[in-house]
C-alpha cells in the first residue's frame, strides 16, 4: 500500500468538504421527506373539509321532507 503524500491540514479542508456535501444531502432529503409529509396533510385536510361541507349539505336536504318543501326552501335562501 503506498504511503498516503497528503499533508494533515489537505486531509482536514478534504473532510471538511465531505462533511459539508454529506450534510446538504441529509438536508435535502429531510425536506423532501417533509414537504412530502406536509402534502399529505394537506390532502387529509382537504378531505375533510370536503366531507363535512358534504355533510352540511346532506343534512339541509333531508330537512325537506321534515319542514316541508316551501319552508326549507326559504330557509335556505335566507342563508
């Protein structure tokens, strides 16, 4: 094996960079993997607003029959 020419303070700056570059990548990735994270969150949100608007709207329909059709329906366009 041959003896290694290179100085401590080339060894230092060469790690150095190593460190660096490793940690824009750990950096890199642990943002990538929370936006991906936040993404679904979002999704999950999104979904259930969805389902709740859906719900509001299921429940004003099946008032109909209960108030009948004319009151509900002046009811609904006051709101």
């Amino acid at each position: 094996m041959a003896k290694d020419k290179r100085k401590y303070a080339d060894r230092a700056v060469y790690l150095i960079k190593a460190v660096d570059k490793r940690r824009k990548k750990i950096r890199g990735m642990a943002l990538g993997i929370r936006a991906g994270s936040v993404l679904f969150v979002v999704i999950i949100s999104v979904f259930r607003l969805l389902n709740f608007i859906i719900w509001i709207l299921i429940r004003k329909i099946l008032e109909f029959p209960r108030k009948g059709i004319r009151e509900a329906g002046s009811e609904l366009s006051k709101n």
